[in-house]
C-alpha cells in the first residue's frame, strides 16, 4: 500500500470508527430492541391466529423508543414507550393501551441476546414475555402469566419484517 493509500485508509477510519461505536454502544444499550427500530414495521402472527402490525420508531435516538401495535383491520392495540431502565441492561417500558391507565414493566437484556419484559396484567397475574431474534428478519415472543404459582404460556407470536 503506497503512503497516500495508507493516509485515506486512516482518515476514513477515523471518520467511521466514532459513528460505529456509537452504533455498537446503542446496540449493547438497546439489545434486540435496537433491531426492531432498524427494522421499522413488523407483521405479526399470533397463536390465536390473529394478525397485527407493530412499527417501531425514535422518537429521540437511542433514548426513547415508541412501539406502536395494531391489529389486523388498523385498530390500535397498544402504543409503548420504551427508554432505558434505571439499572445496567434494563428498559422501561410504559404501555398505554385504549382507555386504561398507562402500565409500567421492565425488560431485561441477556447476554444470549433475548430480553425479558415482567409486568403485572390487569388481571393482577404476573406476567412475563421473552422475546428473540433468531434472524435479522424475524423476531418471536413467547408471553407466560404466573398462574397458581406455574408459568403458563399465554400466546406466541412471531413477527417477520415487512419494511421501513
């Protein structure tokens, strides 16, 4: 490589290496979550056979997150806010779904790259959801409420990328 072949090397680096740490450390920060938002619009199916939409998108970059779900037919379903939690690896997330009063959960970012969200439904039932990524292009939840002392499931879903 001549000089000037390494000068332009050098300074492309140094002009990409702050924007891609920048981009790693939202990713370590966000988790899977980081993923969604990249990944803008996501189509759902449930195990009940229903079908919903859910579109991800910075409201302020890589500190608030908004998660907007629909069911089939445009019927808003849930909208949350997602921000990062008051502990290392954590997020909060605040649900405000229809006409009830808004919910508050945290999820927790593994290490194997899932994250788990525990809540309390409305029903009073301890409830957890594990979600991953197995691919660019698709992501899975798995909800569980704790009944009589057992994690039950709930409903599945797995969600495929439909688009920006």
């Amino acid at each position: 490589m001549s000089r000037l072949s390494h000068l332009a090397f050098a300074c492309l680096a140094a002009a990409l290496l702050p924007g891609l740490a920048h981009a790693a450390a939202a990713d370590a920060r966000w988790g899977l979550y980081a993923q969604l938002a990249a990944g803008g619009t996501w189509a759902h199916k449930l195990s009940s056979g229903a079908e919903a939409v859910a579109r991800y998108t910075w409201v302020r970059p890589n500190e608030e997150l908004r998660a907007e779900h629909r069911l089939q037919g445009g019927q808003s379903v849930t909208v949350e806010t997602i921000t990062p939690g008051a502990e290392p690896g954590t997020l909060t997330v605040m649900t405000k779904e229809d006409e009830a009063a808004p919910t508050r959960s945290v999820v927790r970012l593994n290490a194997d790259g899932t994250a788990v969200e525990t809540f309390v439904a409305s029903s009073g039932v301890n409830g957890r959801a594990t979600y991953r990524m197995p691919d660019a292009d698709h992501y899975e939840a798995l909800t569980e409420g704790q009944i009589e002392g057992e994690w039950r499931e709930v409903y599945a879903s797995v969600a495929t990328r439909v688009g920006e």
